[in-house]
C-alpha cells in the first residue's frame, strides 16, 4: 500500500504547536511514504471574522529548512477556508505562493450568512435536528458555490463530512443520506473537472461513513482520491490511513493520488 499522508499541520496553523522536523520524524515511524504539510488558512477565523492573510514567510521558510532534506518527500501544501466567502482573496494568496505551492485543499469550516459565520465546531447542537440539518446544507451549498465557481482556487474536497463531527458530538444522529442528491451534484462537477475527493480520517476516529461517500464519488466519474488524518500532534500522524486505502479498494478506486506543482500523481493502491 501507498501509505501518503496529505492532510497535517503544524505550528504555521493557529491550533498546532508542532514544528515540522517533529511532524517528518513522526511520518517516518509511522511509515509514511510521501506527507504533504496543508496548514490552516481561512478566510473566516473561528468566531467568523474575515480575515485574508497567510505566513508565507514562516510556511517557506521551515518547507526550505526541513522539508527539501527529509527523508521522504514533503510537499507544500495549504488548507483554504470559506472560499466561496472570499474567491478574490483566496486567489491573491495563492498568488502569492508563486510555484512553489504543491497542493490545495478546498475545505468549509464555517457557516457562511447564518450564525455569524462562526466555525461549525461553536454550534451546539443537542436537541436540535432543525439546526443539524440547516448546518449541513448550508455547507452544501457553498461547497457547490465553491465547486463550480472556484475551480481555480482548490486540488482536492476536503472533509465534506466536516458539519457532522460536531452534530455527532452533540448526540445528534444525521449522515450524509438526507442529502445525495446534493452531494451527488457536488460530486459530478468535481469529477468533470478534474478535481480530487478527500477521506479525511479525523485521526483515525472517521472512517466507516466514508465507504458509501467513495461510491457516490465513484459513480459520479470520481477518479482522484487523497487520504489525510487532518493530525495536529505527532501522535496523530497517519492514523487511520491503513484503513482509509483498504475503503477505496473495496468502493473500487485502484489508485490513491498526491500531488506535486497542483498536478495528481496517482499511485496504485
């Protein structure tokens, strides 16, 4: 198996404190194959405010120190948050990137014209399917904008399920089924175009839900696939990989793809 890790951060990101030579070391032990470093970069903060910059600097400058003589290949990669609330922005800090900028992943972490546009993570959601469900078309729906309108501006979908690791941990019980029609339409307009699904493992705790995703992405014309544990801790790095490989062999994918200079690098499972 292919083991590549495509989804880490380290301390460039608001919520890590982890240096890079530790997140490299850690890939190493784990038996990580290829890691991509993709560090938080958001165009909404968690309490909702616009913000429109990225580290650079910092992000380059430890890619330079510690990623170009690792031991396994390290790509720069970045996470990019609320496109849709910003494509104008996003696409002067891409920009900025120049040519070193090896992969994008496209994500939604927070509600867009409802509930301050604060981050999913500060909703609560006990005792309300009403909200669970407002929260997860509302990510839909700017995932689509985001699709279909910002092609330029992301490689591969991330966490799709994002919404609903903060309505599970609420107790409320919603899956991806309400809505397939819509993700389905998500789906075939990020297939036609080229782009990549992500199985983010959540540090290994997401796993089971993503079989029945990789087959509506397989049957939509799917044909690129990343793999990420999303770790913020060297503990965290690559868990769940193993299993998050074996799910798209079973969906019936035989590739898992990197990526270098924003172009897929498919490698057999």
């Amino acid at each position: 198996m292919y083991l590549c890790d495509f989804h880490t951060h380290t301390l460039v990101s608001h919520d890590s404190e982890s240096p890079l030579p530790v997140m490299i070391a850690a890939a190493q032990k784990a038996g990580v194959q290829e890691l991509c470093v993709t560090d938080h970069c958001d165009l909404l903060d968690g309490d909702g405010v616009p913000t429109c910059h990225f580290p650079w600097q910092q992000a380059k400058e430890q890619h330079h120190t510690y990623g170009l003589h690792a031991p396994l290949p390290v790509r720069l990669g970045l996470e990019l948050g609320s496109i849709p609330y910003n494509p104008q922005g996003t696409r002067e800090i891409l920009a900025q990137a120049g040519d070193e900028l090896d992969f994008v992943l496209g994500s939604l972490h927070n509600w867009i014209g409802a509930q301050g546009n604060r981050d999913f993570y500060f909703t609560r959601f006990g005792g309300n399917p009403t909200l669970c469900r407002e929260a997860m078309e509302n990510a839909l729906t700017h995932t689509y904008t985001m699709v279909t309108q910002c092609g330029d501006c992301y490689d591969a979908l991330a966490h799709i399920i994002y919404p609903l690791r903060y309505v599970q941990r609420d107790g409320e019980s919603l899956t991806l089924e309400p809505f397939q029609e819509q993700v389905m339409e998500i789906f075939r307009q990020v297939a036609a175009s080229g782009h990549a699904l992500e199985v983010n493992t959540c540090r290994g705790r997401s796993l089971d839900e993503w079989l029945p995703i990789l087959r509506w992405f397989k049957a939509c014309g799917g044909e690129y696939v990343t793999i990420g544990s999303d770790a913020h801790v060297p503990e965290h790095m690559a868990l769940g990989l193993t299993q998050a490989l074996e799910l798209l062999e079973i969906a019936g994918f035989s590739y898992v793809t990197t990526y270098q200079g924003r172009r897929p690098v498919p490698h057999k499972i």
